[in-house]
C-alpha cells in the first residue's frame, strides 16, 4: 500500500526520535535554546502544521537533532530582515516579511527550508531571496520524514530503493522536482 501525507501526520511527535536514534546513534547532537520565540509565528499556522512545528522546535531547543540536519544558531529561526535579506514569494514579485516564515535549517548550500504561514515547508533560495514554488512539501511532517531519509541515503546507512516509492507516492515536490528535489541532491 501507497504511503499518503495523512499517514505522516504527526510524525515529528511520534516517530522522528526513533528514525534519528537508529540512522544517527552517534552524530553529533545541534541545540538552538535561546531561537526567538516561536510562539507568534506558530499562531498564524493551521493547527497540525503548528503542532508539528512546535514538537520540532521542542527538539531544537533540547539539542536532540543531528547536527548533520543543517540546524544551528544561523540556520534555525533566521532572521531575514535583520540580515539585510529579502523573502520574495514564489511570484518573484511580492515580499514577505520574518512574521511569514519560520525557518527550519539549511541545505548545506545556503538556502533555508522554511514553513511557510499557510503550513508548507519550501526552500528559500539565498541568491535570488526567493521561495522557490518547485521545493515545497505539504507540511513539516511530511518535510522531516523526507529529509531525515535523504540524510539517512546521503551517509550510506539506508538504502535509496527502500524508500523510493513511498517517496514518489507523496507527490511532494521539494522531493522531486527536477534538479532542485532532494532526490535530485542524491544523483
């Protein structure tokens, strides 16, 4: 049977900490306790992609992710606007400002997965300052399964064809978009 996103719903609560105990035992373990507070952003979410979000921001803080998820001081709650950057939708034309995103971490390329306000993750992109409508994913528990597992393919302790068709039965685009997917990042 196919995975579906309403599968994946609850994720970071239920099963992320697992996922990152048996692919990452030994990793080096990343905290972010002082991120400004979440709390004003996670109010403009839909409720599951709030829920999801405030588990993950829970973890930040704690230092129980793997540093090798791109999440530190200059990657997680980034403050665009106090960085002398612009957040340009996927129109290229209207601005959005650090109360409409909440970034997640970087891609190890220095653009940043953020959620958006409406509950999608994205990848913005540093050199245009914008979010790029080919990287998005429905939602952050969708968004870390996927991510986690490309991490996971990426260090060589799963193998890419256990996952491949749950990850094509997703239909996210962040995860298979032509050359900006993360199954792109994996050839």
């Amino acid at each position: 049977m196919a995975l579906t996103v309403d599968q994946l719903a609850g994720y970071i609560e239920r099963d992320l900490d697992a996922d990152l105990t048996r692919w990452f035992p030994d990793a080096e373990r990343t905290a972010v306790p002082d991120a400004r507070p979440i709390g004003p952003f996670l109010a403009r979410l839909p409720h599951a992609a709030a829920s999801a979000l405030a588990a993950f921001d829970r973890r930040v803080r704690a230092g129980t992710l793997p540093a090798l998820l791109d999440v530190a001081d200059w990657s997680y709650a980034f403050e665009f606007a106090a960085n002398d950057c612009r957040i340009l939708d996927t129109d290229y034309e209207n601005e959005l400002s650090d109360a409409d995103v909440w970034s997640l971490g970087a891609d190890g390329g220095g653009n940043y997965f953020v959620v958006l306000a409406d509950g999608r993750v994205a990848l913005w992109f540093h050199e245009e300052e914008v979010i790029e409508a080919q990287t998005q994913f429905d939602d952050p528990d969708v968004f870390l399964w996927t991510l986690v597992r490309h991490h996971a393919i990426r260090t060589g302790v799963l193998n890419p064809a256990t996952i491949e068709s749950d990850v094509r039965s997703l239909a996210q685009a962040g995860a298979l978009a032509p050359e900006v997917g993360l199954l792109a990042g994996l050839g």
